[in-house]
C-alpha cells in the first residue's frame, strides 16, 4: 500500500520544497494510516508534514482524542496544530455545520502556515456512503481525489487531496495493526441518528450503493472570467462549469441544488432569452451569449456590514474580491446607493459595466471623505472569481500549479475551456476529470 499511495502523492505533489503539506487528522484509523504513510512521503521527499487536529467540542472525550492525535503526529515526525470549533452549536444541521466548521478551521490553518495542498482520509468506503446518502435525497457532494477547499474564503487557493480514495477501511486497519499503531474509534461512527453512520450500517448489512455517474462532456462551451468579476460563456455550457460559475460569482460556498441548476440549463438550451438569479448571481442572456454576474439586489436584501481595511493585511470583500490597504481609514461597501456620489471619471469607468453590474461592484470610502471612489493609489484589489474557477474546473492538477504569489490575482481575461478527454495529457501525464462540481 505504500508504493500505492507514494505513486498518488508523487503525481500531485512536489518534493525538496520548505512549504508544508497539511494533513487533517481526527485520530480516527484513516487519518492515522494516511498520517503514517503520508510521514513516511514526506522523510523520503523533503517536504515538511503538518498535522491539523479540530476539536468540535461535541464529544465529552474530544479534549483527549485531540491530545491523543498530537501525540500520533509527533511520534510520526510531523508538525501539529490544534484547532477548536467555539461558538454556539446549531440545534439542527449539527453534522453539515460541523462539516463546514472543520474545513474552514484547517484551510484557514492550512494558509496561514503556507501550505497549498491538504490531504484528506476519505476511502472508498466513504465515497460509497456518500452514494447510499445522496441516493436518499442528502445533498452532500461526490469525494473526488482533487477538488478546491469548500471553505470560503478561508479555504482560497487551497486544494485537497484524497490519496486513500481507492483503498478500503479493513486494508487500512489491517495496515495499521501490522505496525503496530491505534487509533480512536468515535461512537458517533455507529450512531443511527448520523445519516452517516446509517449508511456504514447498511452497506455493511448487503445493501449496494449507486454507481456514481459523470456528467457527460457537453459542447465545449468556454468561460471568460475578467477581473471585475463578470464570467461571459454560451448556452452550451455544462452542468459542472455553470455551477461553479454561479457559485464564484455569487461569492458564496454552496452550489446550486440539482433542480435549479437543471431548470436553468434547461432554459438555456431552450435558446430563450431571460434573466434570471441562482446563487446570489444573475444570468443575462441575449442570443448565443450568456453573462454571469454578481446580482446587487441580494446586496440590498442581505446587506454587507462596510468592511474596514487594516493597513497591511488582506481582507476578502464579498467572496470576490480581496484588498490590502497601505493606510489606515479606509472601509469597502457596494456602489448600489452610491453611484450618484462618484466622480464623473469613475461613474464613466464604471458604466462599462453591464447596468445589472454596476450596484454590486465595490467602492472604497475614506474616513471623513465626503464621496466613494473606485480606487486609490494606497489601496490594492485583486479578483478571485478566475482563480476560483481555475481551481474548480481542474486548470491546475498539481501542486505545482498552485502559484502562492498569484493566489486570488486575477489577469484582465482568463480562458477556461470544459475539461475534454480529448484534449492531450500534461508533460505528467495527467488529464482533466469531469465529475460535477460539488464540495464533499
């Protein structure tokens, strides 16, 4: 199994670099197997190995299973941080928030500390009950191998990693037994009232879970993301890359649901001409061409507290863009309400825009200024709808692609085209997938 799992780091991972590779460990035995194997990877290679722990605070052993997997990750020669999920706990979503609560904490972790890529535990039993659970109307995800951190915007630019996708639970404990190692066994696991746990019941009883299916390469629609955040394809654009679409220019983190998504492909290839809005985004269409942009009336309905820059640090401004001041006094809000109060020179820039555009674009406002601006000399912004397409559409396959000096900046137009299999491998051999963008 080594050789297995060195061969897919291998071929997603560089070596001799100073940025770690992080990895999630609940203490549970996937985790500690792939912690082992993947501390094994990183002595061979001369990568640094950093181990993040969350404790939910869910359990009444959690402070000492999170004790436990630190001492797990030392003894295999990594780095360890712990995290904690503080806060009020919801009454009802209780798995699906403490989901999103660990994903946030480890890709926030995993920036912070320098790294690009995390590695995740999931199995290919894993994969199987997710199958069984979305068969049964959950809206959870497909496991992929390689797919963007959910987690947005803590999780920008950062990618995970399933190395143990093809391998099985018993393997894994078998693996483990034969060194030597233990692992924690959480009740929850067996739990009926966890879907989860529900399916791990019933697939283990006899019961199959459906075959996972692709969605089939469409016509090769492409996208163009340009740095205000507007994303232009055509009617022929497929499932997966209109989802992300809307997503990355809505700024948020759940993709559309299953129906929406196809109502709206369907009104598309209809040819109709329409508006409509899914995800906190708009959709114009007009003959052949479709226009993606942030729709402003959710900014109304939904309004963003004035985001106040802190000289020298990186703030995200409605999940699209990111600023960085060199001064104090200086706060970012949406232009909707405010258009009457820019220059002229600025309200012409900004009347390039589609009219259902202008109101959610950002605009600065300095303390005692007496009118918004759309930029200032002390002030940088860069776009992150491209780049979170790039990553989303698998443009980048490996690390190497995951340029942390370009992390979030976003070039005047990039090109995406829908991952085709007859486009030709990489110099590494690699080719795109097209499993639907969904966030597991």
């Amino acid at each position: 199994m080594s050789q297995r799992l060195f061969a897919r780091l291998d071929r997603r991972l560089a070596a001799d670099r100073a940025a770690p590779v992080a990895l999630a460990l609940s203490g549970g035995g996937d985790s500690v197997a792939l912690l082992h194997l993947a501390a094994d990877w990183a002595r061979a290679r001369g990568r640094p190995l950093l181990a993040l722990t969350v404790d939910h605070g869910l359990n009444p052993d959690s402070a000492r299973w999170t004790a436990e997997a630190a001492e797990a990750a030392r003894a295999a020669g990594a780095d360890w941080r712990g995290l904690t999920w503080d806060g009020d706990k919801p009454a009802t979503g209780l798995t699906a928030a403490a989901r999103a609560a660990r994903h946030r904490l480890i890709g926030e972790a995993a920036r912070e500390a320098g790294a690009r890529v995390i590695l995740m535990a999931h199995t290919a039993d894993d994969a199987a009950e997710a199958d069984w659970m979305r068969a049964r109307g959950a809206t959870l995800g497909r496991v992929r191998e390689w797919s963007p951190s959910p987690a947005w915007p803590e999780g920008r630019g950062v990618m995970l990693l399933r190395p143990l996708l093809e391998e099985r639970r018993a393997t894994l404990r078998r693996w483990l037994n034969g060194r030597g190692l233990s692992w924690i066994e959480d009740p929850a696991n067996a739990d009926p009232r966890f879907g989860r746990s529900r399916a791990r019941q019933a697939l283990a009883a006899g019961a199959t879970a459906p075959a996972t299916s692709s969605e089939p390469v469409e016509d090769a629609a492409r996208l163009f993301a340009d740095d205000d955040g507007l994303v232009r394809t055509g009617r022929g654009v497929g499932g997966r890359a209109l989802a992300a679409a809307l997503v990355s220019v809505g700024g948020g983190d759940a993709p559309p649901r299953g129906e929406r998504l196809a109502r709206l492909i369907a009104r598309l290839r209809a040819g109709e001409d329409f508006t409509a809005v899914l995800c906190g985004a708009r959709v114009e269409t007009a003959d052949a061409d479709v226009l993606i942009m942030r729709e402003a009336g959710e900014l109304a309905r939904r309004p963003l507290a004035p985001l106040r820059l802190i000289p020298g640090v990186e703030a995200v401004w409605d999940g699209r863009f990111v600023f960085t001041a060199a001064d104090p006094g200086w706060r970012v809000v949406a232009a909707r309400g405010r258009l009457a109060g820019l220059s002229p020179h600025d309200r012409a820039w900004l009347n390039r825009l589609p009219p259902g555009a202008r109101g959610a674009a950002p605009v600065l406002l300095r303390d005692g200024g007496l009118a918004p601006v759309l930029a200032d000399t002390s002030v940088e912004r860069r776009g992150l709808v491209a780049e979170r397409l790039r990553l989303a559409l698998d443009e980048t396959t490996h690390e190497d692609d995951l340029n942390p000096a370009t992390d979030g900046v976003t070039p005047r137009k990039l090109l995406f085209s829908w991952p085709d299999h007859s486009r030709p491998a990489d110099p590494r051999g690699r080719r795109p997938t097209e499993d639907p963008y969904e966030p597991a």
